[in-house]
C-alpha cells in the first residue's frame, strides 16, 4: 500500500515524516515523501530552495515530479542532503520544487496522486508555523509552508494535515498553538525516535531534532539557531496533532495570496508584503556576509574555552541544551566546521551528549 506524505517546510520534516509513517503505517506499506531541497547555509550556501536542475543523477517519477536517489548529487557550489538522506531511509524522496510557484508544486501534487493512486496524504509540519497568520514577531520561516499549504489546498483528493511537535520551530509558541491544534493522532515514543537516529547524528534540522529529544525524554530549555531563540522542551513536544486543512488556510494569509502563483518570485514579493520579509532575502543577506570571512582553522583549545563561555552565559538564561548549529553559530564558525565541532565536543566531554542535543552542564 502506497503513502504520500508532504514535508511541509522541507529540511527536517522529511526526517520527521520517515518516523511518523513507522508510527502510524508500519514497516509493510511504502512511502513517497515529496519533499523540499532548501537546506540552510550549513549545508548549502546557494540561498533559497534548489529545482531539478541543481542535480544530477535524479530519476522521474511523472512529467513534473524527478525522485532523488542516493546516487544523486547536487551540482557544486549547490549543497543538499536529500542524497544521503535516500540513501539511509527505505522511502522514495521526490523533489519538491517551487520555483513555478504554488500552480507548479499543485501540478506536481496532481501528477503524483494520479500516479500512485495512495491510501493516504499527509501533510506534515514540525513545530506549527503551517498555522501562522504572517504578522507574528517571531515568524522566520513561513514561506515554504505557505506554499505547499495553498499546494495542497487546490488538490481534489483528501489531505490530512499533521503538526508535529508545537512550538518546536521556534517560531510561534506551543501556548498561542494550543487553541488551534485538533484531535492528538500520535505520541512518538523513544524507540521510535532511535529509528532516525542515526540521521540526526548529520542530519541538521534543530525542529526535528527537539521532536526526536523530546520523544527520548529530553525536557527544559533549547536554545536554537543563529539569533539563539529559547524552546521549550515538554511532554507536548513528541506529540502529533491533526488541524483542519481549510482552517489552516483561513488563518495563513499568505498560504490564500501565493494561491495561484507562478513563479517563486511572486511568491517572494507576497512574503516581503505580507510578513515584511522573505526568508530567502535574509539567506542571501547572510551568504553575502559569510562570504567576507576568511576560513579559519579552529584550535580545539580556543573552542572549549569559548563553550565554556557560551555554557556560562546560557546557563544565566536558564538554558539546558542547544543544537550543534547553535553552537556552531554561537562561536562564530563556518557552516563547513560543524561536523568537526560535534566530533570535537562528543570526543572531548561525552557527558554533555543527551543525542541528539548537547546539554549545558549545571
């Protein structure tokens, strides 16, 4: 039996989609996860999302739909870990690709629906800001959502959409959430959890890694991406909730105006209008900028002692644990050096690794 599950936001919902079809269809149906390539600058310093024509090695699934296998690769400078991600989940990844707007990812919907004819169609968002209405002062990243929310909207088939993890993206509180979030469909426990484990060792996602924590036990405060946002960490956290697909569009005002988009551009302009950003205009901003900073060979030294500081001065915002990205940001690394940061902070103090997070000592 086929599943179609939609990664929302890209990035770590795929991750996150991998464990809910364990969770909820088991191990004898087969996925298709359509699924952004928009990577954060960590891994891919193009800003914004990349098309087909930022691959090789991809293989076609309907006229408009190209899966990504693990023999795919992105064409340099271009970066993305949907390859290595094919290569470690037993799921086919399709490429998402929204450059023709929310008309060409709904072509994309419709071609695939046709073609597989699934049981079912999810559409899955960690951390909730599927459900953002585009005015909150918090809100980072909406306009992925927006776009696959119009997408999926405009599909003559039934599509349930799933919040995993409120308020795990940082972007909107799991409070302000709470009100808006129907039945609870899944709690994902911590075997499940070890499933993807192996993923978030590399993987990353900051959402889908608190999802996976929090499912193992993890709770207090993750202190998450470049701007150190706090999330909490709670028995709310591993959940999966099920929010009305046309609910979801009254209230995401950008989701209505990128409806019948072309091009991502268009798209782009309703964010800037709608939100007063867009999120690709702070990924080139921050390209151009880390562009000006020279590489640097990083002496194991000076990184403990600057996490120590950083451990010092977190600990005074009552934070428990963060990320690897966080961290890389925080003591002002390359994208580039964060593998060899968390090997260097595994290695060097074992008792901060509560996987996947990095916990502040007391």
């Amino acid at each position: 039996m086929m599943r179609l599950i939609v990664a929302a936001g890209g990035g770590g919902d795929a991750v996150a989609a991998a464990m809910l079809h364990a969770a909820l269809y088991g191990d004898e149906d087969q996925a298709v996860i359509l699924t952004y390539a928009w990577d954060r600058l960590l891994v891919d310093p193009l800003p914004g999302p990349r098309g087909a024509d930022s691959f090789t090695g991809l293989e076609p699934v309907t006229q408009s739909v190209w899966s990504v296998p693990a023999e795919a690769q992105p064409i340099a400078p271009a970066g993305s870990t949907l390859p290595r991600l094919a290569a470690e989940l037993p799921h086919t990844l399709a490429l998402l690709d929204p450059h023709h707007g929310a008309e060409g990812i709904t072509r994309q919907l419709e071609e695939l629906v046709s073609h597989l004819a699934p049981a079912s169609i999810d559409l899955l968002d960690v951390g909730g800001d599927i459900l953002a209405q585009g005015d909150e002062p918090t809100l980072k990243s909406p306009l992925a959502d927006a776009l696959t929310l119009a997408a999926c909207c405009r599909i003559n088939a039934p599509i349930r959409l799933l919040v995993a993890g409120p308020g795990l993206d940082g972007e909107i509180s799991a409070d302000a959430l709470r009100p808006l979030l129907g039945p609870l469909v899944h709690t994902f426990t911590a075997k499940e959890a070890e499933a993807v484990g192996s993923i978030l060792e590399w993987h990353p996602s900051e959402a889908t890694a608190m999802l996976a924590a929090t499912a193992r036990g993890a709770r207090g405060i993750c202190e998450v991406r470049d701007a150190g946002l706090p999330v909490p960490l709670t028995d709310e956290g591993p959940t999966v909730h099920e929010v009305d697909l046309d609910d979801a569009v009254s209230r995401n005002s950008l989701a209505r105006a990128v409806m019948t988009t072309a091009t991502l551009d268009e798209a782009e302009a309703y964010s800037r209008e709608i939100c007063g950003f867009s999120e690709i205009d702070y990924e080139r901003n921050k390209a151009a900028w880390l562009t000006t900073r020279p590489p640097t060979k990083p002496d194991p030294d000076d990184v403990l002692s600057r996490l120590d500081q950083f451990q010092s001065e977190a600990r005074t915002r009552g934070v428990t644990h963060t990320t690897f990205r966080r961290i890389t940001e925080a003591l002002n690394l390359g994208g580039s050096q964060r593998d060899e940061l968390r090997r260097l902070l595994i290695h060097s103090r074992p008792g901060q690794y509560d996987a996947p997070l990095w916990s502040i000592e007391a």
